[in-house]
C-alpha cells in the first residue's frame, strides 16, 4: 500500500471546494446506467399493461350491471305501455316529454 513509486491521487478543486471537471464514468457505471434505463422502460410498459387490465376488469365487472339496467327498463316500458292499453289509451311514443 505504501509503495513509494505510486503517485497519490490528484484533486483538482475551486476554492469553493468543487470538482473542475466530472469523473470519468468506469465500465460498470455505463453498463448499470444502461440496465437502469432499460429496466424503467419495462416498468412503465408493465404498469401501462396493468392498467389496461384493470380497465377492462371494471368494464366487464359494468357489462352485466348494464344489461340488468337495460332489462329493467324495457320491462318497466312494456308494463306502462300495457297498462295504457288496458286502460283504452294508445300509446303513441315511448318517450315521455313533459313542458
């Protein structure tokens, strides 16, 4: 360790106690800054494959709801138009608009 042909190293330094020029990145720095990039790309790819997979959970938790919903409905207008019909007055729109 204290070999006397070794040269200590040399700190080039402001007086403001800063660096003049960046260390020079070694071999495993650039691979694991390569790898790092590359492993937030898959990230973000796998969260953006969650959430759609999510979306269509909570689309086809909704499709059934929507049917029932539309069923409700269709029975609920046969029944008042077949009670207007029973009643003698003939139904002339399914819609109801009132002023």
């Amino acid at each position: 360790m204290n070999d006397p042909h070794s040269r200590p190293p040399i700190l080039d330094m402001t007086p403001e106690g800063e660096f003049r020029e960046a260390p020079r990145p070694s071999w495993l720095d650039r691979v694991l800054a390569r790898t790092g990039g590359i492993a937030i790309l898959v990230l973000a790819a796998t969260l953006g494959l969650v959430l759609v997979a999510v979306a269509i959970l909570f689309i086809s938790l909704l499709i059934p709801v929507a049917i029932g919903a539309g069923l409700i409905a269709a029975i609920s207008i046969w029944w008042r138009r077949r009670r207007m019909r029973q009643a003698g007055i003939q139904p002339a729109s399914i819609f109801v608009v009132r002023r």
